[in-house]
C-alpha cells in the first residue's frame, strides 16, 4: 500500500508541476477567459475553489488534530504505572500502608466519606509512585 500511495504522489507531483508550466504560460487575462468558457462565471469558479480548497484544509486539520489526541491519549494510558493495574483490594492495602507508616503521619488525605471512586485511588497512586513512597509494584522502594 506504501509503494501505492507513493506512486500516486509521484502522480499528483508531475501533474501539478505539468499544470504549474501550462498556467505560468498564460496571462491572467487568458486564464480568466479560460475559466469562463468552461465555468461560465469565472468569479464563481473561483469561490467554489476557494471553498474547496478551505474545506480540504479544515478536514486536513480534523484529522491531525483527531490523530494527535488519539497520540496523547495513548501517552497519558501508557505513561500509568503498574500498580493502578492491581486488584482494588489490593490498591486499599497499599494506600493503608503509606498512610499508615513515617510518611502517612505527615500526609493528609483528603476523605470523601468513603466514596472516592477507582480513578481519584488510581490518581492517588501514580502520585505516590511520582512522590518516590511505593515503587511501579505498590511496594515499598
């Protein structure tokens, strides 16, 4: 497909270079003439191209932005730790423990009277993991 795409640009280069020296041979006169013949209105020709032009850069610009938040949505997932991948139960201990050891003494948790929901207890952990207080395992380093 990649040798396919690259003939077709190929393609399209040496017809845009081949219509580049046909139009650089005209005046501009010639070439308003020559839209009207075969557009009728020469001006309105020229708003559609525009038009669509305009709208193939916009869709060009979707599409790059569509494919650089899917990039940065894989980064964000990938760039987790390891430990927000444990059982629950297990993402409680670990948090139990650091709350409970030298360090926990000195950190306050903010409580939501038992409702943080799996995301804030993963965010919680990346944070611990980025503090240096448990390793990618939920471990102790």
């Amino acid at each position: 497909m990649n040798s396919d795409k690259g003939s077709a640009c190929r393609q399209l280069n040496r017809l845009a270079q081949a219509l580049d020296q046909q139009i650089d041979t005209l005046s501009d006169d010639e070439i308003i003439a020559e839209a009207a013949v075969l557009h009728g209105d020469a001006e309105k020709a020229a708003r559609e191209t525009r038009d669509l032009i305009q709208g193939v850069i916009s869709k060009c610009g979707r599409r790059r932005l569509e494919a650089a938040r899917r990039a940065y949505d894989a980064q964000i997932t990938g760039a987790r730790s390891n430990v927000v991948r444990l059982p629950l139960e297990r993402k409680l201990a670990v948090i139990e423990r650091v709350a409970a050891g030298d360090f926990g003494k000195q950190l306050t948790l903010a409580a939501r009277n038992g409702s943080a929901t799996e995301t804030d207890i993963d965010s919680l952990l990346d944070d611990l993991v980025k503090l240096g207080l448990i390793d990618e395992e939920g471990n102790e380093p």
